[in-house]
C-alpha cells in the first residue's frame, strides 16, 4: 500500500513540466544615495533573509536571466497578513541582465504598513512553457500612514449655482447709442443737401437701374432687421444664415447701384 502511495507521488511530480526559464546571479541589495548599504544573494534553490530598508532606500534586485528574454519578468511583492499585492516590473536588457526597484514609490500605501513582504521573482513568456515563480526574500519597508480607504455611500447634496442669464444694456445706453445714430443720418442728409443732392432724381435713379438701388435698400433694411432680432433674442445662427444670404445680394445690387450714380455724377445730374 505504501509503495503504491510513494509510486503515485513520483508520477505527480513526473508530470509536473519544468520550467523553461532560469536566471543566476541574483542580489538583493539595499541602496540609497550614499551607496550600498547591504546585500544578500538568493537563487532558485535559497532566498535571502529578511531585508530591512530605511526611509530614502531602496531594495534592488539585480538577476541575469538565462536562455533569452522573457516576455515577462516582474517582482511580486505581497502581503501575508493582509493578502494584498502588487506587481513591480523588472527591466531586462537584451544580454539578459534586469533589475528592479521596491521603495515607497513602487509599492502602494496600503503595502506599507511595517510589516515584512514577501518577494518572488516572476518570469514568463507565451506557449505552453511552464513559468518560473522562486521566492526572493522578505523586504520591510518603512511604514506610512495610510488614507482610509473610500467607501462608497450617500454622498452630501450637491447645490450647483448656476451663471446668471446676461443681461441686456441699460436703457439710458440704448437711447444714447440710439440718438448718436440718428445725429448721424441727420448729418448725412444735411451733408447731401449742401452738396447739392436733388430729391427728384430718386425716381430717375430708380428707374435707371431699379435692381440695384431697390435690391441695395431692400437688403440692407432686411440686413439691419436681422440684427435687430438678433439682439431680441434670435440665435447668432439665424443671423449668420440671413447674413449668408443677404451678403452676395447686397454686393450685386451695391455694385449696380454705383455703377448709376457714377454714371449720373459725370453727366453733372447729381
């Protein structure tokens, strides 16, 4: 019965595959800017013991890989006590050497709680190839108070302040604008009167070219009733639209229009 027992063991661990990747040379040493403080060995058949590092440091772990690059190579850093981990990847050069850092920056707060982790070098690729996970030794970091962790509840009301709806020109703004406008137009006239303009040669005018003084007058009070709805409340779309519109017409018909007064101002009917 035992050597059955025995024979079924050995044939479990026969059909294990083995894995494809190994590595040697590998430390794990405790660095800081000064340089090396200490440094302890490990491969796959022993870890090293436990690494203490103090604030500043860092843990390097320094290995040669052997028979290529792997497609993964990573340091798992865990936690016993808790069951958290985390993952710090190594960097690889094409000659097989890699390294990777575990400090403060690397391993997430709520790792850093004093307590001794466990570190397992991790290396990988894709097919059937079975990985390679060996133990490195245990690393005590120093610890940090750690934020308490969000927990997702009812949250106060939020009151959100709108921005208030702009507000039009004051009254006595609009009449002043409105009156410096018409003093202009009262001007223009006065200046048409002194320069001799004769009323009754409209008719003449119109007659002589009635799309391009109709079509000028006719657009440009459509133009300026665009921009007055515009102001009342219309979308600057509608008024791009009629501008769109209107623009071309008031070119044509402007352009007609002058072409006629140019030709009346030279035979001296003004």
């Amino acid at each position: 019965m035992r050597l059955s027992i025995v024979a079924v063991v050995a044939a479990a661990i026969a059909a294990v595959p083995a894995a494809a990747w190994s590595f040697k040379d590998g430390s794990i040493a405790v660095v800081e800017r000064a340089g090396t403080l200490s440094t302890a060995e490990f491969s796959a058949a022993s870890a090293a013991g436990v690494i203490r590092v103090p604030t500043g440091a860092t843990a390097r772990v320094k290995f040669d890989v052997v028979g290529g690059v792997p497609h993964q190579a990573f340091v798992l850093v865990s936690d016993a006590v808790s069951g958290l981990q985390t993952v710090v990847v190594a960097d690889v050069r094409g000659n097989g050497r890699a390294r990777a850092d575990i400090d403060a920056k690397t391993v997430p707060a709520p790792l850093l709680t004093g307590r001794p982790l466990n570190v397992e070098l991790v290396l990988a690729s894709f097919g059937a190839d079975a990985p390679l996970r060996v133990p490195v030794g245990s690393v005590v970091l120093p610890a940090v108070d750690s934020p308490a962790p969000v927990r997702y509840a009812a949250q106060p009301e939020i009151h959100h302040t709108f921005r208030p709806a702009p507000r039009t020109a004051p009254r006595s703004i609009t009449l002043l604008f409105c009156a410096a406008v018409g003093a202009a137009l009262l001007g223009l006239f006065v200046s048409w009167a002194a320069l001799g303009l004769a009323p009754n040669n409209l008719a003449a005018a119109a007659k002589a070219s009635p799309f391009g003084h109709l079509g000028f007058l006719s657009a440009l009070v459509l133009l300026e009733s665009a921009f007055f709805r515009f102001y009342v409340g219309d979308s600057v779309f509608k008024l791009l639209g009629s501008t769109c519109v209107l623009a071309p017409i008031l070119f044509v018909c402007g352009s007609r229009a002058l072409r006629e007064v140019r030709t009346r101002r030279l035979a001296g009917l003004w």
